[in-house]
C-alpha cells in the first residue's frame, strides 16, 4: 500500500475560503452525479464558496475514489461516493487503499432503493405472483444488472436465494441491462428507481416491489420486498460523501452542517429523482458504512464473485 497522508491539516476559522472540488467515482449525467450536483449547489449558496464538481469514472468508482484517497486532507477534495466503491468493491478487487480507513465519512445524503422490475407483458403483477413464477421456471430465468457486484446483482442474487430458485446472472456494462429487459431477452431486473421511473411511467416496464426497508417516496404505491413476505430484505443503493483520512474536523462537521440544512429544500427534487433524503452526523454515516461493508463482503463470499 502506498502512503497515505495520515496528519491533520490545521483548520481554518473561515473555511471555505477557496473552491472546494467535490469528485464524482462516476460518469455525467447519472445519479450520483445528478444527486451531487444539486447538493453542491445548495453548498455554494450557503458556505458563499464554489463547489466545483470533477467527474472521474471508471472502474466501478475505484479510480475516482483513489484520486481523493491520495489528495490532500485539507478539506478541498472530497468524494461523492455510492455503496459500490465503499462497501461492495474491497471485496471484489485488490485495492491499493481501504475506504473505510483512508476515506473519513461526512454525511449520506441519500438513500436509493433498487425496484423489481419486469417487462409489461409478463405474467407477474405483485411479489406473489413474481414467487410462483420464478419457482415455476427455475433453472430458465435470466436477471440482468448492470455488472458483477453492483447493487442490482446484489439485490436479484439475494432474492433468488431466499426462493432458492436456479436462475442465471447476465451481466452488462451500462444501458444494455435495461434494453434487454424490454426486449425481453431478460425476464427481471432489480434497477435504481431514477434508471426506470420513466420506462415505469411510461408503461413500458412494470414495477413489482423496492428493495429498501421502507417504501419509497417517490413510488409510495410499491410495495416493498420486506412487506411482501420477506422480512428483513433490503438491498439498495446509497450515496454520501466522504473527505481523505486526517481532513481537519472542524471542515468535516461545516459540510456535515450544511448539507444537513440544505437536504429539506430538496426533497421535491431527490423524490422527484427517485431519491430518498437521509442526511445525519458523519458519525452515524461511518457506523452505517462499517455495517454495510460486513453485509456485502459476506454475501460477495458466499457468491464467489470477482470483478469483470
């Protein structure tokens, strides 16, 4: 392992006083970034500092997060990072870094349930009718995601298991999850609701259940997959932020602070994104974040899954 800045910068009374550069682990355009972007702009108009928001993809958010790892902990660089890059992919890929030691958490502003989803003409309407169909064609039916480990394998692979239904994972990098899903090459689908809620709108997908404790706001109508005979499922996706280990805590508790603020005045907006709001101390973040990365690398061993 390379070295890692371990002493704190000192704070500064007037922190922000320059731009703060948040890093996006993914590509323009999707949910993490369209989720960041709007909190990075509530930060601005706060903190009256810029957050300028730096998109650097690739693989499955590793390289953008080792960027900020390496940078330096003075609370200028900070991650916008999802369940992928802190809890699921350490035990997938040999990396350079541990996030939950090298990464100090800030706040979750997020939560992300994934949303069974299955063509409009398939015989399945509701959780119940979802079981008796899988059983009955165990050993045929196919699930896409959108890559080994990510949290749409994650949440079908649960599943299937609590149904102990045979059934084959068909991995694909980016759309192409999803147009195998309409066409009908794939008979199910666990997406996150802002990748599907117009195809659901629209008529040209059917939701079935969430994968979060909870119902979500934005499809309150849906079910979740715990309500509906599976207590205790829950298997979505998150999104926070996150500073390099020894960033000084007074900058950590100002972006916790202002984030924490911001979050009721975009609810309409995360909703409306199929996003639900969640905010809380950094110190509650890390202990969620410590649990999440126990969950996953246990069901990621049980697998026997590797990165593609």
């Amino acid at each position: 392992m390379t070295a890692i800045a371990l002493a704190a910068s000192p704070a500064r009374a007037d922190y922000p006083d320059k731009p703060v550069k948040i890093v996006v682990a993914f590509t323009a355009g999707g949910t993490t970034d369209i989720l960041t972007r709007a909190i990075a702009n509530k930060l601005a108009e706060s903190l009256k500092q810029s957050f300028i928001i730096e998109n650097r993809p690739g693989a499955g958010g590793n390289i953008g997060t080792e960027y900020v790892v390496r940078s330096d902990p003075d609370g200028y660089t900070l991650v916008a990072d999802s369940v992928g890059p802190i809890a699921v992919n350490s035990s997938l890929n040999k990396l350079n870094y541990d996030p939950l030691v090298d990464l100090v958490p800030v706040v979750q502003f997020a939560d992300v349930p994934n949303v069974l989803v299955v063509p409009p003409d398939a015989p399945v309407h509701n959780v119940k009718e979802f079981v008796a169909y899988a059983k009955a064609n165990s050993g045929k039916i196919n699930y896409s995601s959108t890559g080994i480990g990510t949290s749409s394998h994650l949440a079908s692979y649960m599943l299937m298991q609590k149904l102990g239904v045979d059934s084959t994972h068909i991995p694909y990098k980016g759309a192409d999850a999803l147009n195998d899903l309409l066409s009908g090459r794939v008979q199910f689908m666990f997406a996150t609701i802002p990748s599907v809620i117009g195809q659901i709108k629209a008529g040209k997908l059917r939701a079935i259940a969430v994968s979060s404790s909870r119902r979500s706001a934005s499809m309150p109508n849906v079910p979740t997959i715990a309500e509906s005979g599976f207590p205790g499922f829950e298997a979505g996706s998150w999104f926070g932020l996150f500073a390099p280990r020894g960033t000084p805590p007074a900058a950590i508790a100002t972006l916790n602070r202002a984030v924490n603020d911001a979050l009721p005045s975009l609810k309409d907006k995360m909703t409306a994104e199929g996003a639900d709001p969640v905010g809380g101390t950094a110190e509650a973040f890390g202990a969620f974040t410590r649990a999440e990365q126990q969950k996953w690398s246990a069901l990621v061993k049980q697998m026997g899954a590797k990165a593609e």
